[in-house]
C-alpha cells in the first residue's frame, strides 16, 4: 500500500500479487467453486478518504480493487481424467 500523495494520508494506491495457495484439485466441484484458483494474481487498486463534515463526526471511504490473473496451473478434471487449465476471470471490485 503506498499513501504518500497528500500529506493527510488520504488517498493511496494499493499493489500485490496472490499467489495460488488454496486447493483447486478437490474431486466433485467445479474449478470455480474450489477454494483456490490455481493462479497467481496481480492485485492492484486505489483508496481515498475524506471528511463529510468540518467537525471530523462523519467521514467517508471509497475504494477500487482489481485481480487480474496472470500466471495458471494445469490440474486433473475429477469428472473427465484430462489435464485441464483453469483460466479465471478479471475481478473488479468496489466500494464505497
């Protein structure tokens, strides 16, 4: 997370990866609903916040995350016997 482009610390930029640590092998379940992707992922995303009132009693936050999978891992279709690739989607997600 780097934060360093107002004084207040309010806005920032947030960078990472996700590696693939989870299982994505377990027989009987689809390749998107293992708890792993088998992927690695780079993360990337922004943040700001800010005051809603000059007395600081309400503030806001808001926020933008995308996952965008780059590397795969191949595994065996419990339903087939073939080696598969996996290919997850991009993932965007905010709030605010």
């Amino acid at each position: 997370m780097y934060t360093g482009f107002s004084k207040d610390l309010s806005t920032g930029l947030i960078f990472g990866l996700k590696f693939p640590s989870g299982d994505y092998t377990a027989p009987g379940f689809d390749p998107d609903d293992q708890i792993g992707s088998g992927s690695t992922d780079l993360i990337l995303g922004g943040f700001h916040k800010g005051l809603l009132t000059g007395d600081n009693a309400w503030q806001y936050f808001s926020q933008i995350r995308a996952l965008v999978p780059f590397q795969y891992r191949s595994a065996i279709n419990p339903d087939t016997g073939n080696n598969e690739v996996y290919r997850p989607g991009y993932h965007i997600d905010g709030a605010v």
